[in-house]
C-alpha cells in the first residue's frame, strides 16, 4: 500500500472515495462542493489542513483521510482534527486505516500539533475499535453545533 498528499493529480481518485464517505454517513454533498473541499486543501495546506489517499499495491485509491488545522486555548498550541477516515470495504482489515492514522498523527506532528483528535458516531463500533487498537484516548465531552445559514445578518462587513 501507499499514502501520499493529494494533490490535483489525485482528485479524480479521491472524489469516488469521499462519496462513499458521505453515503456512509447519509449525507449528499454535491460533487462540486466535495471537490472545492479537496481543492481548498490542496492549495493551503499549510493554513487549512491536507487530505491523505492511499492506494492499493495494483494503484488502485481505497482510502482517504482528512486533517484540518485548530488552536486549543487549554494547549496553548496548535491541534489537529482528523475529520475524515475512510477505507473501501474491499481493503478494511488489512492494516490500511491504522496506516492512515498513523501518517496523519506523523504529519500532524511534524507541522506543530501537540494533539490530533476526531469523532466517529456513537453506532461506528468497527471505528471504535479500531481507535482503541491504536491507542487513542476516548473524550468525554459533548458536541453542540448551530446552523450558521439561518443567522441573522450583521452590519459587520464580513
């Protein structure tokens, strides 16, 4: 297997993947915004985060991971969140999504993150297992979150 960046070259192989990602989770992004997503990363991995691919010995993309970028006032330091873990069904249990989360921690570190975190659903259990086989912590907080689209208008300029 192989892990790498993405960059423009690997959307194509990418996009088929984070589809998969989003039916998993019944969710429907479009494809335009899925690929300005990547397309984002690409161009700022330094400021947004980077997105990882990973390839089957044939070349063939089975999987995808995604990290952006966050500050934690209680580390006083830069962090990292893996928000995206995704293996085709074909490659899970060969060791490729430990891979993954290993080179996304490797990576996280060496750009300043004193921490890496992520979430999966409470139903995820092959998840779950998986973070406890590679030693991850789990955290005891509670995940609120607003609809930023129904807010009211400021007369701030944005």
């Amino acid at each position: 297997m192989h892990i790498a960046v993405v960059g423009e070259p690997e959307l194509a192989d990418l996009l088929p993947l984070m589809r998969a990602y989003c039916d998993f989770y019944g969710v429907g992004p479009d494809d335009d915004a899925l690929l300005g997503l990547a397309h984002t990363l690409v161009a700022d991995p330094d400021g947004e985060g980077f997105q990882l691919i990973a390839r089957d010995d044939e070349g063939r993309a089975v999987g995808f991971a995604t990290v952006y970028w966050s500050w934690s006032t209680l580390a006083a330091a830069r962090t990292a969140i893996m928000n995206d873990l995704f293996v085709h069904p074909d490659a899970r249990g060969t060791g490729l999504a430990e891979a993954l989360v290993e080179e996304c921690r490797v990576r996280s570190g060496r750009r300043g993150a004193v921490s890496m975190g992520w979430q999966t659903r409470k139903d995820n259990a092959r998840a779950q297992r998986l973070y406890e086989r590679v030693g991850a912590s789990r955290a005891e907080w509670v995940d609120y979150s607003l609809d930023t689209k129904s807010a009211a208008p400021s007369d701030e300029p944005a």
